[in-house]
C-alpha cells in the first residue's frame, strides 16, 4: 500500500492550498458554456462510451456468476446472498438493510455499490486491495458480509446443489467446482455491472444531457475543489483521504486504512468512495452518518475543507451530482429463475 500513502500525502498538500484561494466566493449565477464544462472534465474524466462494455447477458460464465450473486446458498445460514445487501435492482447497495443493521449494531460500515468498479484503483472504504478479483474472494470469507468459514465450504456447500455443475461445465468447459472459478464468475457477472448516465454523454458531446443548473453545479464541483479528490472515471475510488483533514470526523470508533497497514500515518483514511449513482445510495459515509445527501455534500466539504457552500451552491452540486445517475442494465440483472426475492429489511447479519 505504499503507492496509496503517496497519494494521501500529495494531494492533501494541495488540497489546503488550494483551499485557501477559493475561501468566501460564492456560486456564479451565470450558466457556463457547455465547451467550457466539457473542457474542464474531459482530461480526468474518461467517459464510459456508447458502445455497450459489459459482456452479453448470456455468456455462460456470467450467467454462472449471476446466479452465484443472487444464491442465499452462499452463507453459513442459507439467509443472505451478495444481492440481499448489494441489491443490484437498487443501484448496488440497500439503504434499508444498511440503516436497520447499523441501529442493531451488526454492520459497521455502509454498504457500497457493486456498479461501475472496473476503474477503481482501491477496494471497499479502507482501501484494502486494488482489484475487483481480490475483493470478491474476500467478501465471500468476511464476516461482514457473506461470512463463509472458508474457501473449502464454499466449493463444498456449491458442490452439494445439483443445479451448479452443468452451470460451471459450460463456464469452463468441465464441471470441476473450484473456489477459483467462484471468484472467476462472480468477477466477470460484476465486471458487466456498468451504467452510463447523463454526465458520459454530456462528455462525448451531447449538449443538452446536462440542464443549465447542473452545468453550474459542474463547475462548481471542480471550482470547489471536490474533482481533486473525487476523480476517474468513477469520480472516486483512486485514492486515500483522512476523513476529517481540517474538522475531526465525529466518530472515531472506524480508524480506516489504519486497520489494515498499522500505520499511524493512516488513522482514518478512508479510500475517496466513487460517486457514480450517488443520489440514490444513501446513507452516506463509511459509517452511514448522513441519510441525505445534501447534508452529505455539506458536511464533507466542512471537514475536508473547512468550507461552508451555502444553500444555493448545496442545491446545484446535488443537481450536478444526479446526472452522474445511471440507466440500470435491467436485462443484465433480472434474477435466476432460481433466486428469492431479496428481503431487504427482515434479514439478519448474524
Ligand atoms: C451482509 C451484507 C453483505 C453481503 C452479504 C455481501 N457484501 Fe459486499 N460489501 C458489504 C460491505 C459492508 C462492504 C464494505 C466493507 C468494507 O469496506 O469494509 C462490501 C464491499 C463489497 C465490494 C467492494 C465495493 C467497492 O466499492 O469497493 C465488493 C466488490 C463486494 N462487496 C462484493 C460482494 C460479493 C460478490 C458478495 C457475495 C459473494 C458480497 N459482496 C456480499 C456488505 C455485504
Ligand atoms: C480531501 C478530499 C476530498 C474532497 C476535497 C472532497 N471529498 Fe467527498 N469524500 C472524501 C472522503 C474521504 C469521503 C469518505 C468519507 C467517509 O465516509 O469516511 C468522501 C465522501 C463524500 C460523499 C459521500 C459518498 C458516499 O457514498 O457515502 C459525497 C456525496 C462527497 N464526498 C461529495 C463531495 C463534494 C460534493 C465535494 C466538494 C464540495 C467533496 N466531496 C470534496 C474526500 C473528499
């Protein structure tokens, strides 16, 4: 992880320099050219394209990996599949089941989004590793979320339902059950977990995708200095910050990045999450302290920044924020055959 303490260092410098020229103004009333918007973003925001990235609905290994996602099968209990708490219908993530486990105590930390992570260079809110493949072996053992024993009892619980072997037979050509193809499949179903919104083709050249408020709040999200942290193609996700660079995070229970490298120079970095989708994942934050996201946008700039936006600039960010929402891939995510449905508020984390 030493690539990410040099992340952290650069651009927390710059960021309070920055800071310090762009105290007091307040939000220009006149709405930009569409050029110079475009101008602005286009180096450091590359575009998903019209062209469709994700593979065919259909691909065996996906359809394997698809119905790996939505299976309950893949939890000690048999209660919980990936998408009971990445609910793929609900943009990623579950407020509900977010918020109902927090108040009893059994999730730390906020669920985030299972869409538009091919880009990211850090994983989950600590920033523990850089690759989708990585992460998911993990989620399928951690205990926070599918909470299997071990790599064995999954190949064993997968072996034990007839229905798999045919599935894994056509993803790889023979039937053998191994924790590596788990994690193959249930990596290529999310790779394909991808969605274009407004702001990609107000990028690639269509005028009118963004409205002139939110091409005020566009500016504004560079002019504000949000785009040093938030950036890519995610608009997050490449790097550390401390949660609280200039006012203390209030709660201090979750030190972050610091839980993994034991570096003190870490305690509470969390990874800058991705904004894609943003408006309609709330809660917010690694803790879920924010249900809404205007206050969401405002707290966070008083703490990285020091910053206060006032009630007009709050709005046109959030606006700006909304084109960054994308069409779900519906035929992509439609359930197996197989699945239940997700019960979003009545499972436990047990
Ligand atoms: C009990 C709820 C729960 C279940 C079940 C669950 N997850 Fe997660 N997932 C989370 C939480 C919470 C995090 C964030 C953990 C962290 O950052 O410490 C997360 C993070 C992730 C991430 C990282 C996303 C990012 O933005 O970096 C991926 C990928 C992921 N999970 C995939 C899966 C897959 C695949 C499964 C099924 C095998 C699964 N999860 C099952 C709750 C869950
Ligand atoms: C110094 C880097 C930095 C700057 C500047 C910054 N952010 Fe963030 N942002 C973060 C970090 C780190 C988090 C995660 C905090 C946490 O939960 O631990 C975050 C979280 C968020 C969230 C919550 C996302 C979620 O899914 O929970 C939103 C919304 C957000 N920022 C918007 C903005 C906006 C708008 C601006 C500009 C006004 C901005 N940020 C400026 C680092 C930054």
């Amino acid at each position: 992880m030493k690539f990410a303490l040099n992340i952290l260092c650069k651009t927390t410098a710059a960021l309070l320099a920055a800071t310090l020229g762009v105290q007091g103004s307040s939000a220009d009333t006149s709405t930009p050219k569409a050029e110079t918007v475009r101008r602005i973003y286009i180096e450091f925001f590359k575009p998903i394209p019209k062209s469709d990235v994700a593979p065919k609905p259909d691909t065996p290994i996906v359809k394997l990996g698809r119905a790996l996602f939505f299976d309950r099968a893949l939890s000690p209990d048999r209660t919980r599949s990936c998408n009971d708490c990445h609910d793929l219908s609900r943009y990623g993530t579950n407020g509900d089941f977010a918020i109902k486990a927090r108040d009893e105590g059994k999730l730390r930390r906020d669920v985030p989004s299972v869409y538009n992570l091919g880009t990211l260079k850090l994983m989950g809110w600590a920033g523990v590793g850089t690759d989708l493949r990585g992460y998911t072996a993990t989620a399928l053992t951690s205990a926070s979320e599918s909470a299997m024993p071990d790599r064995d009892s999954v190949v064993k619980r997968l072996k034990s339902i007839p229905r798999y072997r045919p599935l894994f037979a056509s993803a790889f050509n023979d039937d053998a059950i191994t924790f590596n193809r788990v994690v193959d499949a249930l990596t290529a179903f999310q790779r394909g977990l991808v969605t274009r919104a407004p702001f990609d083709d107000f990028l690639l050249g269509n005028d009118k995708a963004l409205s002139a408020a939110q091409l005020r709040g566009a500016v504004l999200f560079d002019r504000r200095n949000c785009s040093a942290c938030h950036t890519g193609t995610a608009i997050g996700g490449q790097m550390l910050q401390k949660a609280g660079i200039v006012r203390p995070w209030p709660n201090q229970k979750d030190l972050g990045h610091f839980e993994v490298s034991k570096n003190p120079a870490h305690k509470m970095a969390f990874r800058v999450p991705p904004l894609r989708n943003v408006a309609k994942t709330a809660p917010y934050f690694h803790d879920h302290s924010s249900r809404s996201l205007r206050r969401a946008i405002r707290d966070i700039t008083l703490r990285e920044q020091g910053m206060y936006l006032d009630f007009d600039e709050l709005r046109l960010i959030e606006l700006f924020l909304d084109s960054l929402t994308g069409r779900l891939p519906t035929d992509y995510i439609k359930p197996p055959a197989t699945a239940s449905p997700p019960t979003s508020t009545s499972q436990s984390t047990d």
